[in-house]
C-alpha cells in the first residue's frame, strides 16, 4: 500500500521554464512533508519542506504548495535550470516530527538546456 | 564536516553470507534511519532508532538487525544474505524536533552502500 504517490516517473521541462512535481497521499495522519533532491550515485539531499498548518512555503526558486483537502502537494522550480535535473523523492510523516520518513517512489527530471 | 558516512560503499556477498553496513554521524542526532532504495519503490525503512540503545522496525525490517550502542554509531547487519537484498542502502539521522517541528527541518543522509548478493 503506497502511502505517498508521485505518478510521474519522469518529466522534461526546458531550460528557464517553469517546473511542476506532484505528490499525492492518502494517510491522513501526515502532517509534515519534504522534498529531497538525488543525483546519482549520491544520498538524497533535502531540498524543501512544509508543515499541515501552511499552504505554501518559498525558499528561493522553489516553492512548495500543500493542498491538505486533496491530500496533494507539488513542488515548483522556476526558473528550471540544468542543474535541476535528478530524481525528486516526495516524504511525508507524522507528528510535524521527521522521523520515520514515508517516500514517494521518485520522478526523474530533466532539464533541456 | 562529515555529516553522515556509510562504510562500505560497495559490496559483494555470496548467499548465505553475513555482514554489517557501518553508519556514523557527526551532528550528535538522536535519530537514526536505515532505508533501502529499489526500482520504481523508492526508499523504505527497514529499521530506525530514537536514541541510544533503542531499535525499533520499520517497513521491511526482515532478514536485517540493527545495533545502536553509541550514539553517533547505527549498525546494520545481514545475518545470511539473499539475492532480495540486492539493494542500494542508505543511512540518515535527523535531530529530534517533537511537536511543532519548526519549517525546514530535515533528515540527513549518506552517500549509500551498494550492495549485491549473488
């Protein structure tokens, strides 16, 4: 049972534009959420973060949107640039702790120079 | 600094074989993490620790037990390897930020442990 979903294997964007990762879970105990960032051959590195008691959270080129009601949440990268591409993991735990993570199973994106 | 740093990086085991990853973090966390990433299933806990001489399981926990005797020491062991645990592992730690954890806190994690068994 995948307690935490991101249905997009992979994603292309170009160089500049707007990037779009989607996250979906279904277990309502979630109540803190993350963004880890894995280039290859590396472990994750945290990227971004957000607790159930916001709807958004900026830092820098990326930005994090919670939508508690959908149990959804993405995360934006403008501008994309090279740099960006890798895998995303999205995470999710309880207790606004972060312990005991539960991740995403990945999207890998690319970014067209 | 270090951060957190897994030994070893790669290996290779018979079945049927034992051995132990090594993680070791420098940030003086009370939390430990073992996951293992496979295709298309991303990263899930096997076992993890909130402190000092305590273990508990997490998602996949069988055919592996862990030790945390010190602090900035989580071992995982294999008692006798299978080729299911062909996997890459990796180690995290996180403080512990109880309730209300404030933005931006995040877990820490290794560079990984490739390990195969044939």
């Amino acid at each position: 049972d995948q307690q935490v979903k991101q249905n997009s294997p992979s994603l292309s964007v170009q160089e500049g534009r707007i990037s779009i990762l989607n996250c979906d879970y279904t277990n309502s105990m979630f109540d803190y959420f993350l963004w880890y960032k894995k280039y290859p051959a590396e472990g994750p590195t945290f990227l971004i973060s957000i607790s159930s008691i916001k709807d958004k959270n900026e830092d820098g080129r990326f930005t994090v949107f919670l939508n508690k009601s959908a149990k959804h949440l993405s995360l934006h990268i403008v501008p994309s640039q090279p740099g960006d591409s890798a895998v995303y993991f999205c995470a999710a735990s309880a207790n606004f702790g972060n312990e005991k993570l539960t991740f995403g199973t990945g999207t890998r994106l690319t970014i067209i120079p | 600094n270090a951060g957190v740093t897994q030994t070893p990086k790669f290996r290779v085991l018979k079945t049927g074989q034992s051995m132990t990853l090594l993680c070791a973090q420098d940030m003086n966390h009370e939390y430990m993490y073992w996951y293992r990433q496979d295709p298309g299933m991303g990263l899930r806990l096997i076992h993890y620790s909130v402190g000092e001489g305590t273990t508990a399981k997490g998602e996949v926990p069988d055919g592996y037990n862990v030790s945390r005797l010190k602090k900035q020491n989580f071992l995982l062991g294999l008692e006798s390897a299978a080729p299911s645990q062909t996997s890459v592992y990796f180690c995290a730690s996180s403080p512990h930020t109880g309730t209300g954890g404030k933005e931006n806190t995040e877990a820490f994690f290794g560079q990984g442990t490739r390990l195969t068994v044939v």
